[in-house]
C-alpha cells in the first residue's frame, strides 16, 4: 500500500485557511527597547472571506534586533491572531512578519525604534476609539456575522458596486482593501455604494487611508467627493471632503461646509455663497494637490461653533502622500460657523459630481484602506 506522505501540512490546523492580512497595529513606535503601545493583529480568512479559527501564525523579525513575546501563534474565532513586539536597540525601522503556515501567504508589520508613533498622527490625545476599521472585510463583525444597528459599520447600496479587493499597495492594513466601483453610465449626482458608522456628536477626529484610481474621470462640476458628515438637521446638513477641480484643473483636496444657517464667507481661500462653502485650506497656501492613482492618509478634525453665527468652530485637515516622512496640513480654521445639530454619521458615500446631467464613460473606482473615527 503506498505510503500518503501529509507532514507539510500538519503545520497547518485548519486546510481551509487561505489569507492572512493585518488588522491592526501597524506603523507604530516606542523608545528603544521598549514595548510598542498596540499588539500587532493579524485576520486569517478562508476563501469566501469568512474569518477562520485554529490556524498557526509564525512571526519573525527580518529586520531590527527587537523581540516578540511569541514566534507562533493560533487564531482565535474571530479570526485574530496577536503578539506583542518589543523594539530594539537601534534607531530605526524595523520589520515583522506574520506568516499563514502552511501557505505562503504573509504580511509585514513597520515599528519604528526610538520613536513614539502612532498611525493617526494628528489624533488629538486623549480621544476615544469609536471603529477603527481594516476593510479585510465588509460591513461585517470580526466573527463574520452581518454588523447593523448603532456602534457598528453598516451599508446601502446606490448605482455602483462595493467589495473586498485584494491591493498589495495598502499601506497600513494589506492586502485586503474596501473598493468603491463606478461603472459605465452611472450617472452624475449619485454614489454607487454608501459604507456609513452612526454617531452622536458636535467634535470628531476621522482618519483613513484612500485613493482613486490612476485613469480618474472627474465630473465636468468639479465635484468628486469622498466622505460624509451628516447632522441631524430635519433638511441634510454636511461636512463632506472632496477632490475638487472647480476652479483649476488639479484635483485639490477640500472640505465643503453645505449648511442650513451657517454661513462662511469670513472663511480665506474659500468659494461659494449662503450656506454653502468649498474650503481650500489656509495652511502653506492650501491648495493641496491629489493625484489619482496615488495613495494618501486623510486626517480631518472638527468641533462644531457654539451658534451658527459665533464663528469659534475649529475645521483642521491633513494629506500625507504615501512616502512622504510626514503629514501636510492643509487647513487650520478656527473661526469656522457650524449649524447647531448634532453629527448623527460619517460615511463613505462618494458622489459623482453634481448632477451635471452627464454619465460615467469608464469604470473607476475609490480604494479605502482603513478608516479611523474617534471623539474627546
């Protein structure tokens, strides 16, 4: 009788695990020779995408002279595996790998030594975690079961598509990353999917990492936008960031104030009239350029004005162009007027233009790659 030769395999516990991608604490630092802040996190997911319990993860250091608390560890039923990384001795980068045994599958995690970081730079301290969100998979607990209801990601469909795309580029949880597809002839003044996270509030802090692709077609408005804040206005109210080619042919990264009440034409490097404000930025001259095709971490700050004519509501963001050592402020505002409501959600809800009567010609898409919302 022949002789069925499986060692190979005994490494790993379940045959049905395909895919390893991070979850969280990536690009992390601490002081040398001691502990980063956040345990690196790691999902293991089957073919369909479900999340997988039992399967072995090996981690090494291919680069520093840091330490691990563990070199394997086995997934829980979430999916999620973890160590804990001391750094090293010597200024740096270094490098941690997690390996699906029994595949070939792996990720990379950055820490840099001899230097507190966190990959939320300009986060205000002190703030609270309300998601933060790795898009290994979509709108869904980490369990694999469907998320609804208050304090958790939800979805509704629009003219376009949403799924989980493979994109080894991510740059802060890989491989996996939310893609937001435009086909041909949506039409202008619609988005194809909405990914929304309900909250209450007057003062967030919302990061991610995002980026269009390389062949973009914009709307003939100017108007391509990326998220939403919503208030609790009876009439819509929002705070929406965009790429906006309006008044030059550069795509700029800007932020509109599309209010009830409030009016902000005391804002610098702004367009618009009434309630109804495109904002440029104020820092190093605004004007930030975006480039499809290109990854950037967006940061954006808010605190809602004390009236909708107090004009003491603060408005701050951040791009950092995937590469670059640090964050570019883009705009600083702190004399900015807020309609009172509360904000009730943040969502990816990427409307096409402004309803120039025109439609998509090309496929395109939006690629996020995590997405982080805290408050004080």
């Amino acid at each position: 009788m022949p002789i069925l030769l499986v060692a190979p395999l005994m490494g790993c516990l379940t045959p049905d695990a395909s895919s390893i991608a991070i979850v969280s604490g990536n690009q992390q630092g601490a002081p040398l020779q001691q502990p980063l802040p956040q345990p690196l996190t790691v999902g293991v997911f089957d073919g369909s995408g479900a999340p997988v319990a039992g399967a072995r993860v090996s981690w090494t250091v291919p680069v520093g002279n840091g330490s691990l608390d563990r070199d394997t560890t086995t997934s829980v039923v979430s999916g999620v595996s973890q160590v804990k990384y001391t750094v090293g001795a010597t200024p740096g980068t270094d490098s941690v790998r997690a390996s699906l045994v029994g595949t070939t599958e792996s990720v990379t995690f950055s820490a840099i030594a001899g230097q507190s970081r966190r990959p939320w730079p300009n986060e205000p301290a002190g703030f609270t975690t309300l998601t933060d969100w790795p898009y290994n998979q979509m709108v869904t607990n980490l369990n694999g079961t469907v998320a609804t209801g208050p304090g958790v990601w939800n979805q509704s469909p629009g003219t376009g598509l949403a799924e989980i795309a493979r994109d080894a580029t991510a740059p802060l949880s890989p491989p996996y990353v939310a893609q937001i597809t435009y086909p041909v002839g949506l039409p202008s003044g619609t988005e194809p999917w909405t990914l929304y996270f309900p909250t209450s509030g007057r003062e967030y802090y919302t990061a991610f990492w995002w980026k269009a692709n390389k062949e973009w077609q914009g709307d003939p408005s100017g108007i391509n936008k990326i998220t939403f804040w919503e208030d609790a206005a009876p009439s819509n109210a929002n705070l929406i960031v965009m790429m906006n080619n309006q008044r030059q042919t550069a795509y700029f990264l800007t932020v509109t104030l599309e209010f009830n009440r409030a009016n902000n034409a005391q804002l610098v490097n702004s367009a618009g009239a009434g309630a109804v404000w495109h904002v440029f930025g104020n820092v190093h001259g605004g004007n930030y350029v975006i480039v499809p095709g290109t990854w950037y971490r967006i940061e954006l700050y808010f605190k809602g004005s004390t009236t909708p004519t107090s004009q003491d509501g603060v408005l701050r963001w951040w791009a950092t162009k995937l590469g670059d050592t640090a964050a570019t402020q883009v705009g600083d505002y702190t004399n900015v007027n807020f309609d009172t409501p509360n904000f009730i959600q943040f969502s990816f809800a990427p409307t096409w233009g402004g309803n120039s009567g025109v439609y998509k010609t090309r496929l395109d898409y939006y690629r996020i790659d995590h997405v982080h919302v805290s408050r004080p």
